[in-house]
C-alpha cells in the first residue's frame, strides 16, 4: 500500500549507524577528559547522530497534460504518505517539492516537515493545497530546479534524495539534457535520483536512462517503480 511504499522509500534514502552518548566516556587516570570535554564530544556525537538521520527530500512531480487527475492525486497521496513516515522515522528532515509541465515552478521551498512559526501549514497540508498546472512534460527543467535547491542549503548535513514521479514522456533531445543534469545531482551534491512511473504510458526505458545517469554503480540492474501499479495496489487494499 502506499503508505507501505512511502515508508520504504524513506528508509531507503536514509543513512544508517552513527555513533551513540555511550560511546565515550570519561576516563579515571589524570589523561581522562574533563566534564567540559565529555560534554562537547556527546553533543558531537548526537549532531553526527541526527545529520545521518536528516534527509534532504526533493519531490519532482509531473503536473503535465498526460497525466489524468486521477493519477495526479494519487502523486499526492504518495507524497504526503512519504511525509507523514518521514516525521516519524526522519522528524529533522527537509522538503521541497516541484511541480512541473514543460516548465517546473518550485511549490514548496526547502522547509522543515512540521508547522513553525514561519511555515503556518505543515508540508503535509501544502501539498494537499498543490493544483495541476496541465501542459507538456519536459523533464530537464525539474531537474535544473532540484539541483538549484541543494545548491542553496546552508549546510551539507543530512542526505539528499530527489523523487521524480512522472510518465517522463519527453523529445529524445530533451531526455539527454535531463540525463546530464541528473549526472550533475550526483556529482554535485551526492544526491540519490528515485524515479517512480505514473500513468498507463510510462517511458521506462527514458527513466531508466535518467537513473543510470545518477547511479554511482554502471553495472547491475536499476530498479524504478511504476506507479500505475501502486495505484492498483491501493484500489485492491
């Protein structure tokens, strides 16, 4: 079910491990660490701790004339079930989510999961507010938009993750700038591409390309989701 996939998909993007409080401790000989000492390293260690913990979550989604309302609010369902896991398993993470056609137009700006004083509504409940924009897909632009999202974060703590969820129907001329700037989100900032297909005309082969593109392994099978078929999956639960 989806919530079952969001779940998934945000264990998947998060790193494991990470040093605990009792991991150090102070030593008894005259060499031991003073309070002042032990209470810096733990707090290093804890701020290690939640930056392996944080995830940096770029969602890309096709608000293009291809994809029917149906599939469009089944996106959002998907994305809000993403968030809703997230702030029980990731709480110190960020979002951002852009929506795109033949051209992206950034939703929600990289923000904190919750509520807070600077963001009344929850991204939860500002994703539930998103309209379909409609119009042709072209897959370069969201790209271009999520690489200018990290490039802008004031530190490199956490992970970053970019999710596309499209039919990524697209020109084949197109589809090679959306390659080369998925390479660049990889390179640049280490981030790890999701593609998840939707619609009952999914270009696999061309999201595939686009995974291949930010996989840092050349060799071995790509895994991509059709979200067709998570759909399904929902309607039968």
């Amino acid at each position: 079910p989806p919530a079952a996939a969001a779940a998934a998909a945000a264990a998947a993007a998060a790193a494991g491990g990470g040093a605990e409080k009792g991991d150090v401790g102070m030593q008894e000989d005259g060499d031991g660490f003073s309070p002042a000492s032990v209470m810096t390293i733990h707090k290093e260690a804890a701020a290690s701790q939640r930056a392996k913990s944080r995830i940096n979550l770029v969602l890309l989604v096709d608000g293009s004339s291809s994809v029917t309302e149906e599939d469009f609010r089944t996106m959002k369902d998907f994305c809000k079930n993403l968030v809703r896991s997230m702030e029980e398993t990731h709480k110190d993470s960020s979002i951002a989510l852009v929506q795109f056609n033949q051209l992206s137009r950034v939703e929600i700006a990289m923000r904190g999961l919750h509520a807070s004083e600077e963001h009344p509504l929850s991204a939860y409940e500002e994703i539930e507010n998103i309209k379909q924009l409609m119009g042709s897909t072209e897959l370069y632009a969201p790209i271009n938009s999520a690489r200018k999202i990290l490039a802008e974060l004031d530190d490199n703590a956490g992970r970053n993750v970019v999710c596309m969820l499209s039919d990524g129907q697209t020109h084949t001329t197109e589809l090679d700038k959306a390659a080369e700037e998925a390479k660049a989100l990889r390179d640049l900032y280490g981030a790890t591409l999701f593609a998840l297909g939707v619609g009952r005309d999914v270009d696999e082969q061309g999201l595939g390309r686009l995974l291949k593109s930010a996989c840092v392994m050349d060799d071995g099978p790509l895994e991509y989701g059709s979200y067709f078929c998570l759909r399904k999956m929902k309607n039968r639960g």
